[in-house]
C-alpha cells in the first residue's frame, strides 16, 4: 500500500504542478487575441496597406454622386440640409438635376413617380432627424406600392451618435421595419459598395424602397472634419492623450482607402421567374376555360418586360381583363378586351380567373369577391402577398411565384394562338355600356347651384392629349374620375396605391413631368388633399416645370362627412371652406382660374390648346380648385381644378379671359392652373383614402 501510495503522488501532483503556465499561455493568448480584435476593430491592419489622402479635398458627397451617375440616375430630389450639402453640389456637378421641394416628403413621393415611370430607382435625399421623420409616410406608401426608391439620409457624426448631438435619433431602428435594406455608412470608402448593393436590393425580389444613412464626416472632406473632430492643440496628460491618439486615428480609418478606384456600376438583379412546369399547368387550365377573366396589377408593368410587349401579349391572349393600379391605360382607350365596370359581377361569372400582380386584399373584398367555383391563377413576385386570405376566403388552383409581365408572355406562348368565345366578353361590355350610360345621365342633371362635377370630369376625359399623364389625388372626386377618365396609354396613371395616402399629388406631377418632359401632366385634386400640395406649386414655378391642376372643392371631407353624419349624427371636424385656391397659387407664382357657374361658359373651349402650358379653368362645385371648380355639397363629391404651368415665366399675363381657358393659359404661363369651385357630390366613390 506504501508503495502504491508513493507512485500515485508524482502523478497526482502533476496536474497541479503544471496549472500555472497553462493559466498564463491561456490568458496570453487571450489578451492576444483580444488586442489583435481590437486592432481590427479600430482600423489598424487596414491602415497598414491603404493610406489616408490628407492633402485631398475630395469628398464622400463626390462618391454617392458617381454611384448614382454609373445607375442612370438623372433626377435627385431634395429638401437641402448641412449634413447632406456635399452629395448635393457632387450630383450637381456631375449633371443630376437637383430639385429641391418645400417638404421632404413631396421629395420622395416625386422619387417615388420617376420609379414607377422609369422602372428604375427613384432617387430622394434628405437631412438627419426631422428631415427623415418627414419622410415616413411617402416610404410606406413606396413599401405597400412596391416602387423601388432609394432614400439617402444624412446623420450626425459617427463619434457623436447616441451622445445626444443635434438632431440624432435612431434613424435605423425607425426605417428597418419600412425597407427592404437598410444601411448606415460608417467609413467612407464603404459609400460605393453599399449604394451599389441598396440599388440592387430596391429592384430585386419584390421592389422597394432602400434607406442608406450617411453621417456628416463620411460625406465632408478630411481637412473640414479633421478641424472638428481633433483639438488643434495636443491634449496634456495621459488620458487626454489618449482620447486625442483615438480621435485621431478614427479620423484616419474613416478616410482610408476613399479614394481608391472601385466598380461603381449596377450590381446583377435577382428577378423571380415562373417555373416551366408551372406555366405549364396555367396553359392547361386555361386552355379549357369557357369565361376567362384576367386582372392585371401594378406588378405587370416592372422590369425586364417593357410595357408595348406586354400589351401584345394581352391583346393575343384575348381575354377579357380589368386593369388596375399602373396597369391602367395599358391597352389604351376604349380598347374592346378592356373591362372597366360591375368588376365583382364579372368575377362571379368567370369560370377561370388570372390575378396577376393584384392579390386578394381590402380591394377584392379579403378574397370573398371570388367564386368558389372558379379556378384561380395567382401570380406575383411575392410569396406571402400572394397566399394571404387564402386560408380563409379563398383557394388558389395554382399560386406562382414569378415576374407577372414575364409570366403572361410566355402563357400566351404557351396557349399558340387559343381564342375563346365573343360572347363572353360582349357580355362583360354590355354591363360597362349600362354603367356609362348612368353617368350620361347624372352629368345631365341639372343643379341649383354650382357645377355638376360628373359634367366637368367628362369635359377633361374630352379634352385629354394623347400623351397626357394622370395624376390624381383625393377622395370623392378621385374616385369618380377613376369611372369616367381613362388615360391615354401604359404608365400613364398615378394614384398612391393600396395604402390610399393623400397628399401624393404634387410630388408625383413633380416627378412625372421630368421623366417626360414632352406629356402633358395633369392632376385631379380634391380640396381636402389639396392642402397636403399648395406650397410645392413654389417648386413648379422655382424650376419651371408645367403641370396642370384642376381641384374640385366642395368645401370639405365629403365622403367622410356622407357616412358620418347618418351614423354618428354630426359633421365634426369635416367641414372646408370654398378657398379661393387659385389665388393662393397666383400668389405662389402660377396662373390660377375659377370655374363657377357664372363662367360656366368658358369651360367648353377647354380643348383649345397651344404648345407650351397646359391648364384647366375652375368651376363652382364641391371640390375644383387651381383651376377652380365650386360644386354643391349634396353630392357624394365634389373636386377642385387647377392648372399647370410652363417653361418660362410670361412678361404678360393680361388677356386671360376670351381665348379659351385651357389655350390663353398656355399661351400666356409655363404654370397655370385652375380652380374649381363649389361642386355638388354625386356619385359614391369606390376610392378610399
């Protein structure tokens, strides 16, 4: 037993021998590896092989500028702010068009028009804290229309963030749950590498809008944020000279490598395509059907498939289909396949139904529109959009996920040539005949005051150009015209989308009218959102960009007021006044003209037109303004007019009255605009806001 003691001793002393150098190599390599990470952290290896150019007066500005120029983008805008000067002068420089509005958030609904028109990214940037919060509304109404745009935002400096700088808050936390890539530059040689994958993002996949954040020293040159961030005498003392050598060299790892050539061109796009197999069994169901019907949506007219192709394969394919969103006006006027009343009849009787880019929200009734009997098609590039309500209202026979413009070209491939029966679609057109027929007749009927709003929406379906873009923003008005004016062609209608957001109007005129400088672009106002749009008539008349306006006004939020009234008995907070908003914009710089029914004479030259500016006259009737337009409050709506403006501003304004309205508008302002007057509401709107 003594023996066998005396042998186990070494080797249990043995471990506790040998604890102490295990416990140093641990720790040494510990504190190794924690300064090796700290060094990484601060920039120190990067440092090593990329210099920092302090002779250089380049900026940050100069990089987000040549990023954007290397995507096409030609139009910035903007509400001018200290942190973002220099991405402002850079774009400027480089040949962006900088147009700067009155609210941040008419700067993105604007960037918000050039996606949807261009199918590229709209392009808005804006100051820190307040600037971005502005902003907010226009980005989720991009979020639920699915339009690619790119916000730029400024910040305050990345060593002051969270420390209670001027206006910083939480930017990130406040946009993530609105976009789909969210991004904050920390370094200036990251500006190009994180503009190129947020455009990327904003149009791969389902498109949306990206936020990049861009605090003010990554945007300024080195020797202008060297002055603010390093003390210009060396600190005393150990722990000053500490802070100062941190100062320092995070002043040198902002600026290392930002001048070093990088790609700055578009990154590849990932755009979801149907499968064969299920394009497949598409054509098969189809290809038995009696009554088809089809509902093209806004995601039809996105990239690669250009709109005239897509018209095409709509046309080939010969079903008769309703258009919605920016599908409107994709198969131009009064074209025989294109169904425009009794929608929820014809999807009762329609034994295969293609829901391509709509999806089975509010506006199909969550679904219940639907017949159980139908065969349902559903294609869009968003899964889960796609599917929703489905286990509840409704079954899809096949859900696809895919590109809907590439989709539908190849059914019609598929199908080589299949017609259906004429009677289907007669039928359907036979119903629209009845509802037209309707509004014939209430355009007819007389009024005892003020303008009858269905007559005037009829004169401007009359008088519409061919190359004309439709703006509208409201409510009963809006909702009227949807009914009665059609536009001229693809991509030639702007409404908010699903999320019903007034206040939409100027920045999307502002918008359309640069990305087709040659179309005439007229917006329909009710005088409820008007409000949200007077001031930016400045910015129309500032950088002399022609829009035309008709606002009807009927002196208040009538088609809230219309059903709360009957069920709670009173019209608070529902009431306007019939503002003469045609003086307003006069006053603004624009041309402005009151339709009433003592002028009510005038509104018949509404087509003489001349080259240059385009307007609209006013008239009395709940609801027109700009040009103006009255109409009496006992109709379910009433609107406003307004006009546009034109290239140059006029020596002469005299000579208004005699020429026509629409023709001595253009003829004497490049921003006219017309004012409606008190308008009786009529009909009720399937519009909501």
């Amino acid at each position: 037993m003594v023996r066998c003691y005396h042998m186990e001793t070494p080797a249990a002393a043995a471990p506790a021998g040998g604890f102490f150098p295990s416990f140093l190599f641990l720790a040494f390599g510990t504190l190794v590896a924690a300064l090796l990470g700290a060094a990484y952290r601060l920039g120190l290896f990067y440092q090593l092989t990329h210099k920092v150019d302090k002779a250089s007066i380049r900026n940050g500005g100069e990089n987000v500028a040549a990023v954007l120029k290397a995507h096409g983008v030609k139009f910035l805008f903007t509400l001018v702010g200290g942190h973002i000067s220099p991405l402002l002068v850079a774009c400027e420089k480089l040949g962006i068009r900088v147009v700067d509005t009155r609210q941040e958030v008419t700067a993105v609904f604007a960037a918000d028009a050039v996606a949807r028109l261009t199918g590229s990214v709209g392009v808005a940037a804006v100051t820190a804290g307040p600037g971005l919060t502005n902003t907010v509304t226009a980005v989720k109404n991009a979020q639920i229309a699915q339009s690619p745009i790119l916000l730029l935002g400024g910040a305050a400096s990345t060593l002051l963030q969270n420390r209670g700088a001027l206006q910083a808050v939480d930017q990130m936390s406040l946009f993530q749950p609105l976009c789909k890539f969210c991004a904050s530059v920390r370094r200036v040689r990251d500006i190009i590498p994180t503009l190129r994958a947020a455009m990327a993002a904003a149009q791969s996949g389902t498109p949306g809008p990206v936020f990049v954040e861009l605090p003010v020293d990554v945007l300024y040159p080195y020797f202008m944020v060297q002055k603010e961030m390093v003390p210009a005498k060396p600190p005393k003392g150990l722990v000053g000279r500490g802070v100062s050598w941190y100062l320092e060299n995070h002043l040198a790892n902002l600026f290392a490598g930002a001048w070093e050539p990088r790609p700055e061109g578009p990154l590849p796009l990932d755009i979801p395509q149907a499968s064969p197999e299920k394009v497949q069994r598409c054509v098969e169901i189809l290809s038995r059907a009696k009554r088809p019907l089809m509902l093209l949506g806004s995601q039809a007219l996105l990239p690669p498939t250009p709109a005239d192709k897509l018209r095409v394969a709509v046309e080939t394919l010969g079903v008769p289909c309703f258009l919605g969103g920016m599908a409107r006006g994709l198969l131009g006027r009064n074209h025989p396949l294109h169904i425009r009343q009794n929608r929820s009849a014809a999807l009762k009787k329609a034994d295969v139904v293609i829901l391509a880019g709509m999806v089975c929200d509010f506006r199909l009734s969550y679904g219940r529109v639907l017949s159980r009997s139908s065969k349902i098609i559903i294609v869009n590039r968003d899964r889960k959009e796609m599917l929703i309500n489905s286990d509840i209202f409704w079954k899809p026979q096949e859900a696809v996920q895919g590109d809907v413009g590439s989709f539908v070209v190849k059914l019609v491939e598929g199908l080589q040539g299949q017609t259906w029966a004429s009677d289907w679609a007669e039928e359907l057109r036979q119903a629209d005949r009845q509802k037209e027929q309707t509004f014939k007749e209430k355009a007819l009927m007389p009024l005892a005051q003020h303008l009858n709003p269905v007559r005037v929406l009829q004169l401007v379906e009359e008088t519409l150009p061919d190359n004309s873009i439709l703006v509208v923003d409201g409510g009963d008005f809006v909702g009227t015209a949807a009914h009665l004016v059609q536009p001229r062609g693809p991509l030639c209608w702007l409404d908010p989308g699903a999320f019903g957001t007034l206040g939409v109007g100027a920045g999307f005129a502002l918008g359309a009218k640069l990305c087709r400088p040659d179309a005439e672009v007229w917006c329909l106002f009710g005088d409820g959102a008007f409000g949200y749009s007077l001031i930016e008539f400045d910015t129309f008349v500032r950088h002399k960009i022609p829009v035309m306006a008709l606002i009807g006004n009927d002196a208040g939020w009538t088609q809230i007021s219309r059903e709360q009234v009957p069920s709670l008995g009173s019209n608070v907070a529902c009431g306007l006044a019939y503002t003469d908003y045609h003086k307003a914009a006069m006053g603004l710089g624009a041309q402005g003209l009151l339709l009433s029914r003592e002028s009510e004479d005038q509104m018949a030259p509404l087509p003489c037109r001349t080259s240059g500016v385009s307007a609209l006259g006013s008239l009395p009737t709940p609801g027109l303004c700009l040009a103006g337009l009255e109409s009496h409050p006992c109709l379910p709506w009433a609107y406003p007019l307004r006009p546009s403006d034109s290239a140059t501003l006029p020596e002469d304004r005299e000579g208004l009255e005699g020429s026509g309205l629409r023709g001595s508008l253009a003829a004497q302002s490049p921003w006219a605009f017309f004012f409606v007057g008190p308008m009786v509401p009529f009909l009720p709107s399937s519009f909501t806001h």
